[in-house]
C-alpha cells in the first residue's frame, strides 16, 4: 500500500523504530554513570523521539514535556502488558480459561496504563506550543543530530547547520515586520485570522446554521496551531448560535482580550493602515475602497456585486466576478495572504500564488 507512506501512525512509528536503532547505543554509551534500568529507559526514550520531532511539531504544533516520565512509568506497565496479552492468545488455543484469568489481570493494568497516560497528559505545561518548524529549521536540526552522533562529519554537518540557522534567522528578520491573514476552510462556516506586525492575532469566526458542530476543535485550531497562533488578542463570533461558539473559542484558546457575539462588522477594515487595506466583507453588496484586497463572506455571489484589486470568496457557493481576479476556499480551500515592502501576496494550498501590486 504506497499510500500508507501519508498514515501519520506509520511514520511516527517508522521514525521511532529508526531512531531506536539509530542512535540508542551511543546515547546508553554515554549514560554509563546511571543506574542500568534508568539509563535504558532514558536513553530508548530519547532515541525514539530525536526523529521525531520535525513529525510533531509538522503534525500538532506542539512537543510533549513530560515523554520521559510516561516512558519510565506507562511504559514499564505497558511491557507487563504485552506479555500478558501473548500469553493469554497462547493459552487461548491450550486452555481458554486460563487465557480468562490472564485477561482479567490484563484489564486493570490496561485502565491503569491510559490513565497514567491521561494524568500525565493533563499536568501543566505538558504540551510545549511551538508551532510547525520551517524547512530551513528542519534542516538545520537534522545536520546538528548528524554532527553530535556521527564524529566522522561533525564538523561540515555543524557548519552547515549554522549556515541555515543564519540563513532562517536572516528570512524571519527581512519579513519580520509582515502582517498576515488567514482564511480557513471550515466547511460552511466562516473564519479569518489577522495576526498584525506585533504577533496579535484576532479572529473573525461565522457560524453557519447548516454547519457541523466541532469544526473549531478539530479544523481550526490545529490549522492555527500548525501557523505558531497559541493566543488570541480577540474574537469576534457571529452566525447562529453564538453562544456555543463563544465558549469552544473559550476552550481552545488562551485569551487577553474577551469575545464578541453576534456584532456584525459590516466593511471591517484590517491593517487600514498598509496604504493597500485589507478589508472585511459581510455582505455582497458592500462597497470595496479603490486598491484593496476584499474578503466576502456571501452565499451566491452575484457577478459584478463587489469590485476589488483582488477579491477572496469565502463562501462555498459564489459566481466568478468578470474581470477581477479571485481566489476562492471551495476552490482551493485554505487561503494564506500576507504584505511584505508595500505588497501583498496570496497563496492558497494547492500552490497558486499571487502578487498585488
């Protein structure tokens, strides 16, 4: 099944089992000093994680703080369990009762395992919000592990890392003062991201009558979190039911501002002060200033309705406007624009990119 490659259980798997065999000999080398049973335990863990975490970061935005603790006391249960488990689909063909009893045994051990799990889970500061690691920073990772662990190429590994960790830093430097939008493809809702030059980040979020319940949790926040956004400077919920979407805002992000409800903001202007705004539509019949970028959030737009420098259409049904040019997110579904040195420049997941000048 080549398809299997894309299966993120697959990969986690392959990528610890590769690490494990990689790099937890010379990690148990160097951990000498320790106690044998804390130094294996310490030094499989680290060794399953090190491929790791360009995945998870990419996958879940976020690193696990506490692996080591759950390695060391889920996973001591989690070894008596896998004996357990071959010993009963043993004895299951020799003596099914006695495979019974060791089930019985198993089934507390099992409780006992997930819980571990979930306690560990829910301490704080379990989850380190890192966001998704750029390609430069991948790769500069990568030559940092090939150096510490293969002495032969240390030092070209390590100056080339260096080499791309100028090079990242010189990128983040060039674009740090850009703003950026995101327009996120939630099915029949509607949701906008601004975060502005300071790292704030607002968000705009319509809820469609027709609309599945828990898109937020499980479409937009990990979209947002895959973008580095942890923290909202403020929210704006519309659309039915505003009050249920108040509270999973609530629930899924760190807030310093408050939430809105139901204050509709006809023609909100976003970075109104880039010379080139980016405005906000709620409306098809809303007028666009001369030389902006307009996002409208309609249901079958009419051809001609609305005119833009550039138009996005968030809606899942809409017409093609003649003569301007238009991305859409039932075309192209997740939509990135941001502004660097007085342009703005709009890219869409399946790759097109376009530059308003």
């Amino acid at each position: 099944e080549p398809y299997i490659a894309y299966d993120l259980s697959f990969r986690l798997s392959c990528g610890a089992a590769g690490g494990i065999v990689l790099f937890s000999r010379p990690i148990r080398q160097r951990l000498e000093k320790l106690p044998g049973f804390l130094a294996d335990s310490l030094s499989v863990c680290a060794a399953a994680n090190i491929l790791l975490i360009p995945l998870l970061t990419d996958a879940f935005a976020v690193l696990p703080a506490y692996t080591f603790l759950a390695n060391l006391f889920v996973g001591t249960v989690l070894e008596g369990l896998i004996v357990l488990g071959l010993a009963a689909a043993v004895m299951s063909f020799i003596a099914a009762p006695a495979a019974h009893v060791i089930l019985l045994v198993l089934k507390p051990l099992l409780h006992l395992a997930v819980g571990g799990n979930y306690f560990l889970a829910a301490l704080p500061y379990s989850r380190l919000p890192v966001g998704a690691m750029p390609f430069y920073a991948v790769c500069a990772y990568a030559l940092v592990v090939a150096g510490l662990f293969w002495c032969k190429f240390r030092k070209p590994c390590l100056l080339l890392a260096c080499a791309f960790a100028a090079f990242g830093a010189g990128l983040w430097y060039n674009q740090k003062d850009d703003v950026k939008v995101y327009i996120f493809d939630v099915g029949a809702d509607r949701a906008t991201c601004a975060v502005d030059t300071a790292g704030q980040a607002y968000l705009w979020y319509n809820k469609s009558r027709t609309g599945r319940g828990g898109v937020i949790a499980s479409v937009l926040v990990p979209a947002m979190r895959h973008a580095g956004i942890f923290t909202l400077a403020g929210a704006v919920v519309e659309g039915a039911d505003t009050d249920k979407t108040a509270a999973e805002v609530n629930a899924n992000f760190s807030l310093k501002g408050t939430v809105e409800q139901g204050h509709g903001k006809e023609n909100t202007y976003i970075f109104a002060d880039t010379g080139r705004p980016y405005v906000l539509l709620r409306g098809s019949n809303a007028s666009v200033p001369p030389g902006a970028v307009g996002e409208v959030y309609a249901e079958g737009l009419a051809a001609g309705d609305v005119t833009a420098d550039f138009l996005i259409l968030s809606g899942r049904r809409h017409a093609y406007v003649p003569g301007e040019r238009v991305a859409a997110t039932a075309d192209c579904g997740e939509i990135k624009v941001r502004r660097h040195k007085n342009r703005w420049y709009v890219k869409t997941c399946k790759g097109d990119v376009y530059e308003i000048r």
